[in-house]
C-alpha cells in the first residue's frame, strides 16, 4: 500500500481550491447565498463516498485487544478534544473563528486514509482496520457532545441546526454507505467494491471536495486581508497538533508496552483526520462564518506533509520504539 500521485498530489489541489474561492469571492465583491445549496449537496456527496468503501468489520479483534485498543479510543476521544481546545486557547483565542475551526477538524479520527500511512511505516494494518467501526461509531456519536460541550463556549450553537446537520452529513451518509454498498457486493462483488469502484470513487471524491470548497467561499461574504494574515497562527497550531499528537502516540506505546507495529498504528489513527465529516456540519451549524471553513480546509493541506514525516520519522526510530516497548513490558 503506498500513496497514488493523486493522494500526494491533493494538498497542492485544495490549495489551489481555496485560492480559486477566495479569488471569486473577491472578484464578486458580495455573497451569492444560493450556492450554499451546491456546497450542501457537495459535502453530502463527498461524505457518502468516503464511507461507502469501508467495511465495518473485524470489530472481534479490536474487542480482544483491550489495552491497545482502549488507548486508541481514549487519546482520539478524550484526550484529542481536550487538548485541541486548549491548545486553542493558548493559540487562536484572539480568533475564535479559527478556534472553533480548529477543534472542528481535529475532533474526527481518519477513517482510511490512515492505513495507507500506517502500511508506509510498517505498522499493524490488520489492527488499524479493526478499528475503523470504533472510529467511525463513535465520531458519530460523540460530535454533537464536543460541538455542544466544547465549541458552544466559543460560538453559540443551535441545538436544533447542530441535529440537523449531524444526521444530514454523518448519520444519513453512514445508513446510506451500508445499504449501497450491501447492493454493490450483491451484484458486483467485494473485488469491484475495493477495486475499480473505489478508485472511480476516489476520483470523484476529491473534484467534488474542490466543488466544494469553491463554493463555500463564494457564498459567504469576502473575507479581509486582515483576516487572512492571521493564518500562520492556524498553521502553527495544525503543526503543533500533529508533532505533539505523535509524541504522544509514542510515550503511550512506550508506558503501555506496545509492540512498534503497533504503535506505528496508534500513532497515524490519532494523528489523521476525517476533514470531510466536518465542512457539512460546520457550513450547517456555523453559517456566515467563512474562517471557520478555512480553518477546517487548511487541516488536510497541512496533513500530508506531516504524516509522511512522522512515517518517515517511525522508520528511523523503529529499533529505539521497538526495543523501548520490550523494557515497557518487563517494566509492568
């Protein structure tokens, strides 16, 4: 498994997205309201796709891998919402636009891209696929707790707008992705599905991503110079949340005695995100406000480069990881 030039080559495509939306929006000089609704179908359409290729199974072997597997779970949904928030705090609280971006894009665990990096570092992609029902379950369940919780200190929340969007772009995607694809291996089989389906899937995901992200900007009002220069701040928080994320991973493995396939798993599913869960909810839940969208768009151009350098970093500490959850286990 290894990265398509396409994958390596989206942050460059988003990138050139979020220029080409600025540009129009800019160009326009006001809001076109009605493109909302191509922004609204467009997420729907991406998040079916990025579920539809995922196979809930193997839940059994994550259950019988207790520890590792409840590490897992309690760094992406305990300890994740409560440090982005705070590292929010110290970062982007001058912003709080970018703040609630912020949390937004980091609340969501992967749910497959990860594997690709964890196959790049030689970690346990059996395990990493166990997990994508934990992930996925529990992201869906708990994101109206932490947009409630955590992001309705910074910007109000309707309750009711917030409930509507979390059942149109992650509990409706979900229901929908397992009925399709029950027909799909029905007719076609599970080769088709993982095959020349999803790469055909693939395809259209990240174009209609790109239509996406066009749109959202353009129907939301310019955004102004002065907003704009405060992205570095955002950025380095992105490159804080990554670096510190996997330092995390690594201590925990290390503590907890896991074995360097292992953690090499543990590091990419709580470093990677799930971008595209989000920009429906936060467009829905969060209208008008443009730098929320931006904060949550720039999270994956950020992503790439800094998967591959943890990957990258994991191989070249894979003696010291390995021999480190060796004494961890003697240790406990």
């Amino acid at each position: 498994m290894a990265l398509s030039t396409r994958d390596k080559e989206k942050p460059f495509i988003l990138m050139g997205a979020v220029i080409a939306g600025l540009a129009i929006q800019h160009a326009i000089g006001e809001a076109v309201p009605a493109l909302i609704h191509v922004t609204e179908i467009g997420v729907f359409l991406v998040i079916l796709a990025v579920m539809l290729p995922i196979e809930l199974t193997d839940v059994g072997q994550a259950a019988r891998r207790v520890k590792p597997t409840a590490l897992a779970v309690f760094i992406n949904f305990v300890f994740i919402p409560l440090f982005s928030w705070a590292a929010g705090w110290l970062i982007l609280r001058q912003y709080p636009d970018f703040w609630v971006g912020a949390i937004l894009y980091t609340l969501t665990p992967c749910i497959g891209w990860y594997l690709i990096f964890t196959d790049i570092a030689k970690g346990n992609v059996a395990w990493g696929i166990a997990l994508l029902p934990w992930n996925v379950a529990l992201q869906v369940l708990l994101l109206p707790v932490y947009l409630y919780v955590l992001v309705g200190k910074i910007i109000p929340v309707d309750f009711l707008a917030l409930a509507r969007s979390v059942g149109l772009y992650l509990i409706a995607p979900f229901v929908l992705s397992f009925l399709i694809r029950r027909v799909i291996v029905a007719v076609r089989g599970r080769d088709y599905l993982l095959g020349s389906f999803k790469r055909v899937l693939g395809e259209v995901k990240l174009w209609a991503l790109v239509l996406v992200i066009v749109s959202m900007f353009v129907s939301q009002q310019p955004l102004s110079f002065s907003e704009l220069a405060s992205v570095s701040l955002l950025i380095l928080f992105l490159i804080g949340f990554f670096l510190a994320l996997f330092l995390v991973a690594v201590v925990a493995g290390r503590l907890f005695g896991l074995s360097y396939e292992d953690n090499a798993t543990l590091a990419f599913t709580t470093t990677a995100r799930n971008s595209e869960a989000v920009i429906g909810v936060a467009v829905s839940a969060f209208p008008g406000h443009p730098l929320v969208y931006l904060a949550i768009v720039l999270g994956p151009i950020v992503e790439l480069p800094m998967l591959l350098l943890i990957a990258r970093t994991m191989l070249a500490l894979k003696d010291w990881i390995g021999a480190s959850a060796t004494m961890g286990r003697d240790e406990a």
